[in-house]
C-alpha cells in the first residue's frame, strides 16, 4: 500500500483538528471568545422550472470542519467543550423509493470525524438548549451570515458573531495537514493519467472536444467524478486566450494545444498545465517560448521555501520572460528599461500562482486588484508563504492580439517590441506551464509528475498508434 492510499484510508478526514485550529484563530484575536461555530452545507437547489437538481457541490468551509460532502446538512462545533456535532437530513420516504435510502446517524459516526450525529430536524432543538460554556450569560453564536437559512433561530445565545469565523476559516486553510497534502497527491496522481492519455490521443485526434472528452473519461475512471475546475483545451491561437471555454474548434494544421484541467478528490483540487505540439514536434518558435517558460517556472519553483515573498519570486518570472524575448528579438532595448516600463505584462499578464486546496482558487492569498502596477495587479498571492501551504507555479508566454496590439501603438513601449520578428509567433498562441507545489521549511516539494520536459512530450505523442 502506497503513503498516499494508507493515510486517505486508514484515517478519517480531521475534521476535529480542523476546528480546534479554527478556534485557536479566533482566540488568539479574540481571547474571550466562547459559545460555537455554527454552519450550513451547500442545500439542494433545483434547476429552474425543472424537477432535476443543479450539480451539488459542497460549500468547502462546511467541508473543513466536517469532511461531509451530503447535501442539506450543518454542523456545531463549541469553543469550550471542543465538541463537533454533524445534522444530516431525516428520511424523507417519497425520495427513498427514487434515490434509495441516505446515510444514516450511525453510519455517519463511523464515517465523519464528528462526536455526534444527529438529524436537521432538530438542529433549532438543539441550539436552544446547548450549553455554549461555562460562563452562559457571554454564550456567542459565530456563523457566516448569508449561509444561514431562514428557519433557523439564535434566540438562545446573547450574541451573533457574523464577521470572524469566515477570516478564520479562509486563512486556517492556507496551511495543509498530511490528510490534505495526501487528497491533493491522488488529484495529481488521477491529472497526470489525464493529461498522459491526452498525448497520446492528440496526433489523431480532430477536435478540442474528443481531447476533453478523453481527460474527462480518465479521470471518471480513476475515482475523480468531479474537476476542480472547467478545463481548457485550447488549440492553436486560442491559447492565447487565458481562460479559454469554448473547447470545440477543429485542430487543423495547428501547431500546439495548451491544456489546463485536473482532476478534483473528495473536495480537493489539483490544477495542471501541460502545452504541446499537436503533431509531435514543436516548430521552433514553439520550441523557442516553450523553452523560456519552461526557465521562468524551474528558477521560480527553485525559489520557493517558506517566508519567501511571492512578489519576488512572481517578479523573476518576469526578468526571466524579458531575458528570453531579448534573446529572440522579440524585445529590444535594455532589459532594466523593459522591466520598468512593464512591457513584459503584454506577453505575461496574468500572476504566477495562487493557493491551492478545496477550491482551485484558494483561500488566504490577499490579492489587491486595485494594485496600480501592472505587474503585480493579478496576482492571487502577496506577501510571504507559509511552509504548509500549496501553490501553483504558471508561468506564460503568450501573443495575443488585443492584449499586444495596444502596446505596439504606445509610444512607450512600442520602442521595445520588433514587430517584425513578433508577427513569426502568433500562431505559437501560448505557452503556459504549471504544477502544483507544496511549501516547506528549507524548499518545496513538487506534486505534480505529469511529463512537461519538451523531447518527454514528444515522445509520448509519438509513441502513440
């Protein structure tokens, strides 16, 4: 049995300890703090004007402090006793005969890390006699406001706390435990399946969607029903696009694909970014940006260890990027000048990371995107990391026309940019390349094994049948 298999199943989702760190945040702000943390799961909504349910996807701080992915439940958690409590929904006897018969209490409290389960129906019930702590008369209900349904009552307690438990639980999950860190190896694990089948597929294959369609059917069939997130299967130009949905353009005679999707377990995402040449072998100014990127994302991934400041390590991708394109001609000029005038954000306008964990776009960064420089208005991460926590290294190089048009007619960065030797590589599209890299005291670990060395990729396009 490998690490990752024996910590996912010989262990129970920490729950317990994810509370108890919860609750330490808000004491170490708050000393006096007491009473419990009340919070609702994500409820079953319908598709409107159809008897079909939308996609259920659990509210991810309800999962933190319960590793319970069934819909229509809350939970209790008190200060002072440390004692969790889990309410999932009563039998309901007309759905029974349509979906079959739900977890039940007992099964619950052999599945949750919870002191106790007990049914929704009586989760007012309960709040009214719970006995927040030692001192009753100080007893505080700490919710997150918008997420409590309106036939639940805090009449019992003489406070309602709405502003402290959503920080707490926002920056307690930046820093990962082992149960954590193992869910987020498997996603990487069942991602590098995915992107592997992907090349294999490629050299054969028509249209973005049958690429889709066969990450989507590795991952179903490894145990990851859900993706962390859409993915982006983009061929050609349309990879100079960041967020490119569409995924369903014919591949042509173009050049690359540039593929970002992973696969997502038990609530914990993995995000992985692989481009490559559709038919084997990267044309040279692929391989040219290819190579730059492949640099901007290694001497960064080699920076990181924690307290380093994501500023500076996000900054030398961008030194990187003006050293590469000076190389090619693509810039021109003094790199200082290049990088002081931000010309560089035209080819590399997005950040090099964010936190990753339950959502794709994790918690605890504290992005300013009101920030005027340039450089750093879209990055997700400022400030220092902490060893624990989960980031995503992606660096790009891309050549998009409404991006980059407007630079070649300003007068202060036009000076910099050949466009005569830019008009070789627009057909590159793209080039973006990203793994999924956990922080630790003297460096990082990669999570992240699918290939991206450039002969590694090709080999596999070309082994295919």
């Amino acid at each position: 049995m490998d690490r990752i298999t024996e910590i996912l199943s010989d262990h129970k989702y920490p729950a317990k300890a994810h509370a108890a760190k919860v609750a330490s945040y808000i004491q170490g702000k708050f000393p006096s703090a007491n009473g419990i943390f009340y919070l609702e799961g994500q409820k079953t909504r319908m598709i409107e004007d159809n008897d079909e349910p939308i996609a259920f996807r659990q509210r991810r701080n309800f999962f933190y402090l319960s590793g319970c992915n069934l819909p229509d439940s809350c939970l209790t958690y008190n200060i002072h006793t440390k004692h969790l409590t889990l309410f999932i929904p009563p039998i309901d006897p007309d759905s029974v005969i349509w979906s079959g018969l739900p977890v039940s209490p007992i099964q619950a409290l052999k599945l949750y890390d919870v002191d106790d389960v007990r049914l929704t129906s009586d989760v007012n019930a309960y709040l009214a006699l719970h006995d927040a702590g030692a001192d009753r008369s100080g007893s505080c209900v700490w919710a997150i406001p918008e997420q409590v349904s309106d036939l639940t009552t805090f009449l019992a307690f003489d406070h309602q706390e709405v502003l402290g438990l959503k920080e707490a639980l926002e920056e307690c999950r930046v820093v990962k435990d082992e149960y954590e860190i193992a869910l987020i190896r498997k996603a990487n694990e069942v991602s590098a399946v995915a992107h592997t089948a992907v090349l294999n597929a490629v050299k054969h294959a028509k249209n973005e969607r049958e690429l889709e369609a066969i990450f989507l059917e590795r991952c179903i069939a490894n145990g990851a029903r859900e993706q962390a997130y859409h993915g982006i299967f983009a061929s050609g130009t349309n990879a100079a696009t960041l967020h490119y949905q569409k995924n369903d353009e014919e591949l042509g005679s173009r050049l690359n694909v540039l593929l970002d999707a992973g696969a997502e377990w038990r609530c914990y995402a993995s995000d992985v970014t692989r481009t490559f040449p559709i038919n084997g072998r990267f044309s040279k100014e692929s391989r040219e940006i290819y190579d730059i990127v492949l640099r901007m994302q290694k001497e960064c991934t080699e920076m990181i260890k924690e307290t380093v400041r994501w500023e500076d390590v996000h900054t030398r991708a961008h030194e990187i990027a003006v050293e590469g394109l000076l190389d090619l001609g693509i810039l021109r000029g003094e790199k200082k000048d290049i990088f002081e005038k931000r010309t560089s954000v035209a080819f590399f306008p997005h950040g090099l990371g964010h936190y990753l964990g339950m959502d794709t776009h994790d918690t605890g960064g504290h992005p300013d995107y009101k920030d005027t420089d340039g450089i750093f208005r879209y990055l997700r991460i400022r400030g220092h990391l902490p060893a624990g926590s989960i980031v995503t290294v992606e660096p790009g190089i891309y050549f998009c026309r409404f991006i980059l048009e407007p630079y070649l007619d300003d007068p202060v960065h036009k000076q910099y940019i050949d466009k005569v030797i830019l008009d070789r590589y627009w057909d590159v599209g793209g080039v973006r390349i990203e793994d999924n890299v956990l922080v630790t005291r003297n460096g990082y670990e990669n999570l992240t094994t699918a290939a991206k060395d450039a002969e590694g990729m090709e080999r596999i396009i070309n082994s295919s049948q």
